[in-house]
C-alpha cells in the first residue's frame, strides 16, 4: 500500500509539473500572441483600404462610409482597450506572488476609473451614464460593513469575492473570472469582458465586409495577367481574404456563444458550473437556478452597462471606458420563485449538492427546503476549489 500510496502522489506531482508547465508557455507566448493579433488586423485594415475599397463606386463608397470610419475605430479601438484595461482584481495583496505586476497598480487604476477628461471618457463625449454612478470601489470595506464575510483564496491569500476565481497563469484572484486569453495575454473578467465582445463583434463585421466587398479582387489576385494597382501584393491579399473568410466563420460562434452565456447572467467557468449543478439537480428532481439571472434583457443590459440606469446604447458603436454595472464584490440576484403548489417539495438527499447549495443558499436567505423544489446556486466556485478552499478572510 505505501508504494501505491508513492507512485499516486508521484502521479499527481507530474501532472502538477506539466499544468504548471502549460500554464508558463501561456504567459509567455501571450506577447507573441498579441504582437499576431495587431499584423493580422492592421494587414486586414491596409488590405481592405488599398486593394477593395479604391476600386467601389463612389456612391457605394459614400453609402458605405459609416462603416468604413466605426470598422477600424472600433475593431483598433477595442483591440487596444481590452489588451490595456484590467479585468479587474480583488486585492493588491495577491501581488506578492508575481513580482512584474507589483509596479502596475497606477496604471491599472488609470484604466479602471478613467479622468473624465481622458479620450475613452463617454462622459467627455456626452454619453454619461443616465443612473447613479458607481459607489464603493472598496469592495472589501462594503462587504465588511454589510457585516459578510469574504473567502480566502488557496493560492495567493488575497480575498475571493462571489464570482471571482484564481487565474494559474496571471498568478492572481480575477473579478468575475471568464477565462485567460492568450490572444489579449490576460484574463478576460469584469472589467475588460465588454471590450472583449465588443471587440469580437467589430471584428466579425470586418471580416464580412473584407469578404463580400473584397470577393472580386480575390478573384483577380490569381489572374496575374491582369493589372494589379495597389501596394499590397497579390498573395498578401489572398492570404488576408483567406483569414478574413475563416476568421470570419470562428469569431462569429464564439461571439454568440458568449452573448448566450451573458443572456444567462453567466460566465464561462459558471456556465460550466451551472450546467453540472442543473443535471445534479434534475436528477433530484429539482430545478436549478442560477442566482445571477435576472432575465435575458437585464443581464444584457447590466452587461454592457446600458439601458435606463447605464449608458446610453450609442455606446456600444464606439470604443469607450464604460465601467462595469458593479464593482465585482456583490451582484444582484434573482428571487427565488413563489412556492407552486403544483409542484411537490422534493428534499435533496445528495450530501455534496445539499452542502454545496442548499445549507449556503438557506444562509443567505435565497433557498429553503420547503421552496418548492428549486435549488439557487451559491458563490462557491467549483472549478478552482477542488482541493478544498482557503477560508475566510479575518
Ligand atoms: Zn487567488
Ligand atoms: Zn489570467
């Protein structure tokens, strides 16, 4: 038994090794990664501008014009702003742990409450926010004076609000965590998601204007009898039409995939979550709820902080600093639905689902036992707590 008991724990050090491994190439190549993403999208600008957009007729060039100034401010304007802006982080605490950040405090700060007068400012430009503006940006202060408490996270000791998760690759707790990109070399989270979709949705409506504007020339780019009169190079605009055509069938899918999951009122890592808690569920004959959803139209709207209490919806044809609806240490949730008499009081009898759901949901008030069969899901993230979480903060 103790040599199985070795080679196990041998098992795991590997893995460990090659994770850690995995998640070090992440970070590094994410330099490459970004440095990629500027030639593609500013070969793709030149390449439209040069070769398609000098041979349309004039008036179609004047009807088009709209979309020929929003494309690359926006698809430029995102880009630079979702690799700049911070997704936002719960301490400075957890910065110990990776050294290169500990300098970077003035300039995330900088990104996370723009002056009014800096250039990304949608108050500068007559867009301001038509709510109250956001308080509290001690999230930790409120959460205390609220008299809750906040989780410790395991690996950097710094304070784990709901909905935060650790990233293995930045090294850090991430507010309202969706995933690491290696295409922004950062976290996508939430302060940074909107410039994230947005800037998915600009560069999906790039590539089908390079591919339906652009289908002519792409034709001529392999006659090379005919004439040629632009500065780009035959093959270079094949190749860009090319990853225009392809770029143009992925982003689109992962766009809507991430609208989808933002409909739910949920991010990546929960809508893993809430899909396992939801078969759990079911398979007790309950029904599952996720505590986020407040319906389709508002977590769009709290989303991307529009509607009656967020920004005017112009905001989203322009590459603004919109902060987020809340300052990532407490959302709002959704009521638990009034008891149906139709639908008889099931009791859990799964030990980890009634611990992980129905004891904390019953603590904050939002799930009891007699509510009628649905169950609320709770700030205990699964995915990042396998080995047990760190406690609370004192
Ligand atoms: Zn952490
Ligand atoms: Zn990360």
């Amino acid at each position: 038994m103790p040599l199985l008991r070795s080679s196990s724990a041998l098992v795991i050090r590997c893995f460990k090794s090659v994770e850690n491994c995995a998640d070090w190439i992440t970070g590094a190549a994410g330099p490459v990664f970004v440095t990629l993403a500027w030639l593609l999208i500013v070969a793709g600008g030149i390449g439209f501008f040069d070769v398609i957009a000098r041979q349309l007729p004039i008036f179609l060039s004047i009807l088009l014009s709209p979309i020929f100034f929003l494309v690359p401010l926006n698809l430029y304007g995102q880009y630079y702003l979702v690799t700049h802006v911070p997704p936002g982080f719960p301490s400075s605490r957890a910065m110990g742990l990776s050294p290169h950040r500990a300098l970077s405090t003035d300039t995330e700060s900088r990104w996370l409450v723009p002056k009014p007068s800096s250039i990304f400012s949608a108050e500068r430009w007559g867009l301001g926010k038509r709510g109250m503006p956001l308080s509290g940006m001690d999230g930790y202060a409120d959460i205390r004076a609220q008299g809750k408490r906040v989780r410790r996270c395991r690996k950097c000791d710094g304070p784990k609000p709901e909905r935060t998760h650790h990233c293995s690759v930045c090294k850090r707790c991430v507010l309202m965590m969706d995933h690491h990109c290696p295409w922004i070399n950062a976290c996508v989270g939430l302060h940074n998601q909107r410039h994230f979709v947005l800037f998915m949705a600009w560069l999906s409506i790039a590539c089908w204007t390079v591919g339906m504007l652009g289908f002519k020339r792409f034709w001529e780019s392999f006659d090379y009898h005919s004439p040629w009169p632009c500065y780009t190079p035959r093959i270079v605009f094949t190749l860009v039409y090319v990853l225009a055509l392809a770029i143009g069938i992925a982003v689109p899918v992962l766009m809507s995939w991430h609208l989808y999951m933002v409909s739910n009122g949920e991010t990546s890592i929960e809508s893993h979550d809430n899909d396992y808690l939801g078969r759990k569920a079911k398979a007790e004959g309950l029904i599952y709820l996720n505590p986020y959803d407040l319906g389709r139209r508002r977590n769009l709207e709290t989303f991307f902080n529009i509607g009656p209490n967020g920004y005017p919806m112009t905001t989203l044809l322009f590459p603004l600093l919109i902060p987020p609806a809340s300052n990532g240490w407490s959302f709002p949730r959704r009521p638990l639905p009034s008891l149906s008499q139709h639908r008889p009081t099931v009791d859990l009898h799964s030990p980890e689902l009634s611990a992980g759901l129905m004891s904390s949901s019953a603590e904050h008030g939002h799930a009891s036992h007699n509510a009628g069969g649905y169950v609320m899901g709770d700030e205990d993230g699964l995915t990042d707590d396998e080995e047990g979480g760190g406690g609370w903060m004192d």
